[in-house]
C-alpha cells in the first residue's frame, strides 16, 4: 500500500510529452502576452527610480571603471532627472498645482542640492571602500554594496543604451524571464496551456509585475527565485541530478543579489519540506527520496550562506535593525533595538492588518493561491509556502509603511503559481465527477436514425 501511494505522488507530477501544436501555441501567445506588457510599460521609461536605484547605478558604474566620486554624480544625474520626471507627472494633474507648476524642476534642483553636498562631503572619508557610493551614510552603502549581483546585470545595459533606458530594459528582461519561468513551473506540474499562460498574466499583473520592473534588485531576485523552484519541481518530478544542477546555482544567484532575502527563502523551504515530511512520518508514510533531497539541499545552502555572511563580516541583523530604527543612519543609533523594534512591529502589523481587513485583496490572494497550491501537489505547495514565508519574514524584519509591497513581493509568487493551479484541480474534479455521474450507455437500446430531409 505505501508503494502505491508512493508511485501516486510521483505520477502527480509526470505529464506525456506536449504536442508541437501544444508548444507552437504557448510560445505564440507568450511572445504575445509579453510585448503587450512592454508596449504598456514603455509609457514610463523615466520617473521609476527609488532611493535604492542610485546605490545600484552608482555600483554599475564603478564595475564598468569609474572612479567613486564620477559614478555617484553620474547615479545622482539619473535619479534626480527621475524626480523631476515623477513631479511633473504629479503636478500636472494635482488641482492644487497643476495651473502653476514648473515641469518639476524645483524638485530636481533640490535633489541635486542635498545629494551633491552629500556626495561632496561624503567624498574626502576614509571609512568609504570597495563600492561604496557617497550618497549616503557608509554604514548605509555598504548593505549596497554587499549586493553585487543587480549591478553586474546592468552594467552592459547601462554601457549600451544609457542609465534610463537601459534599466527600463534590464527590468523588463528579467520581468519577462520571470514570467517564463512561471509557464515552465506550471507546464511542469501538468497545467494546460491556457492556464499555464494565465500564470503569466498574473506575473504581470499582481505586484511582481509592478515590482519587477522598478530599477532595483526585486526583478532579478524572483527570477532567480523563479528558476530554482524550477528546479525544485524538476527534482520532485525524479530529475533529481539536472533538477539539483539548476537550483543550485540559481539559488546562489538569488544569494549574490540580495542574500539576505534569499536566506530566509532556502530557510523558509526547508522549514516547510522538513514539516511535510514529519506529517508523513507521523502518519506511516515512507519519506520520498525527491522530497529529502530538496530538504538537505535547502538547509545546506542555508547553513552556507549564514557562513558566508559571518566569514566576511557582511551587515547582519544587528546592523539592519539599527539602520531601520535609525532611519537610515539620519538619526543617532538606539540603544535598546529590540525593544524600539517590537514597538514598532505592533504597530506596523496592527496598522496592516487593519488595512488589509477593509480592501482584503492580498488576503484572498494569497488565500486562494496556498488553497490551489495543496489541492493539487503537497510537495511544491510547500515549495511556494516556504518561499511566501519568506517575503513575510522579510517584511516583519522591516516594518516601514512607506516602502508598500515591495518588502513582501515573495509571498506574491503564492497567487501566481497557485491560482492556476486551483483552476486546473477544479476543471479536473469536475470532469472527473462528470464522468462519474454520467449513465453507462445500454447495449440493448438502439440509437435512432437522423431523420430525412
């Protein structure tokens, strides 16, 4: 009996070989679906940049042989010129401003004015190294410059079309790769065509969409994501060799972008693979050996990235609960963290919560996707759990009001991955139960002749 119930769970997930025509039809409306959503980003190439965005373009820079001081005005020039970009927009339709505004060149002379003395002051310091840009407090730019992986995608971006245009560029390549990546996930675990590509629009138009295509690392952090899930599924599916070959480097991809993330993401896997197999050990299930391969390779990376991070002395969360609670190092450093962050907390979630039980949204999202993920496959609705864990964590680690969802962007990946799949489990159930109902024909009961016209 346990072999049977063993052989079931693997053949959950093996589907026969898709036709031609299958395949000829996926990629016509994927290309698509995806120059649709270029043509609709490509509205607003400029006026996308946030704080973060100067840090990296200042990083790209220096990778591509400026000195520190060129690179941070050159970052500085692109991303005032964005909130002159941003302000216009705002103004010209704000009825308090837009009769009297000045195409938002108020804005970017201010910006230029406090970043330039910033940068200027910050320039003769002997405690700025490596990449760090001047900016910012240096505590503040070495978390950036910890992150060298979203720089080092832009640098032949930037170098052949110029910072605003190729960050829109670098973000949109990632963004649809990502989505890509959603098709292949969903075309692995057996979903049909149609659904599949549903998976992609919701890529496009949940969060992930919106986020991925800001310039920062968000993009390239889910598309790397993306991929070793991928790989995951593949090792759930018995591909355990090239399953593992892909997740693997994909992982430490996501782990060179942004690390800290990308921690809490392997963790917050192995957590969950860890929890399902205990479940099946309570309930005298033998353990799948996919499923355990997944487990120790999870918590191996995990265990190496924390390694990494104590061998060189990268920021940890001592030091980003000081840079929260201080405001990015513009106020002076508290004494009690964990007291101050607690504090805090209570009243982010409260705040959160509030807002999510009046435009609840995001909670039947997310609802709907951890439904569709279990109904239909346990071991990659923990895969994807384990993943929205993660962007929750994050997002508990950085209780700020004003970033919006961007810290929690993760746990985006539940509905897009999941929703589908709840369509799918429902379409089957249903023709199943159909089939079910419907009365066996009778052997002695002729059928009728047409009628002749």
């Amino acid at each position: 009996m346990i072999g049977q119930v063993t052989m079931w769970r693997t053949d959950r997930l093996r589907r026969p070989p898709s036709p031609p025509n299958d395949r000829r039809v996926l990629l016509f409306w994927f290309f698509v679906f995806a120059l649709l959503f270029a043509g609709a980003q490509s509205a607003q190439t400029q006026g996308r940049a946030v704080m973060d965005t100067r840090q990296y373009l200042a990083h790209s820079y220096m990778l591509q042989g400026l000195g520190r001081e060129e690179a941070s005005r050159r970052a500085l020039d692109y991303f005032c010129d964005s909130v002159r970009v941003r302000s216009a927009q705002r103004d010209s339709a704000d009825l308090a401003h837009y009769r009297e505004h000045d195409d938002g060149r108020t804005a970017e002379r201010e910006c230029r004015r406090t970043m330039g003395e910033r940068v200027t002051r910050n320039a003769g310091r002997t405690d700025v190294r490596g990449y760090m840009a001047l900016f910012s407090d240096p505590r503040m730019s070495e978390i950036f410059a910890t992150r060298p992986g979203y720089p080092l995608y832009t640098v032949p971006f930037v170098r052949g079309f110029g910072p605003v245009v190729g960050l829109w560029l670098a973000a949109l390549v990632a963004t649809v790769a990502a989505s890509g990546l959603v098709v292949l996930v969903l075309r692995t675990l057996g979903v049909c065509v149609p659904l599949a590509l549903s998976g992609q629009v919701l890529y496009y138009a949940l969060p992930t969409g919106k986020e991925s295509m800001l310039p920062q690392c968000e993009g390239l952090l889910l598309c790397l994501l993306l991929a070793a899930v991928l790989g995951c599924v593949r090792v759930l599916r018995g591909r355990v060799v090239s399953g593992t070959a892909i997740a693997v480097p994909a992982f430490a991809g996501a782990a060179v972008v942004k690390y800290a993330q990308t921690l809490l993401a392997v963790a917050g896997i192995a957590v969950m693979t860890a929890v399902l197999l205990c479940v099946r050990r309570l309930r005298g299930d033998r353990p799948v050996r996919p499923e355990r391969v997944i487990l120790l390779t999870t918590a191996a990376l995990a265990v190496a990235i924390q390694v990494v991070v104590l061998a060189y002395g990268l920021p940890s969360t001592k030091a980003s609960l000081q840079e929260l609670l201080s405001v990015h190092y513009t106020r002076s450093p508290v004494g009690d963290p964990g007291a101050e962050f607690w504090r805090l907390s209570l009243a982010f979630w409260r705040e959160w919560l509030r807002d999510a039980l009046a435009q609840p949204l995001v909670l039947l999202l997310l609802g709907c996707g951890a439904w569709g993920a279990f109904r239909h496959h346990r071991p990659f609705a923990c895969l994807l759990a384990g993943v929205a864990l993660a962007g929750l964590a994050n997002q508990a680690g950085h209780p700020e009001m004003s970033v919006g969802p961007r810290l929690m962007v993760m746990a985006m990946l539940l509905p897009v991955c999941g929703i589908p799949l709840l369509i799918e489990s429902h379409v089957r159930r249903s023709a199943a139960r159909g089939r079910d109902l419907a009365p066996p024909p009778r052997a002695d009961r002729r059928v009728p002749a047409p009628a002749s016209r």
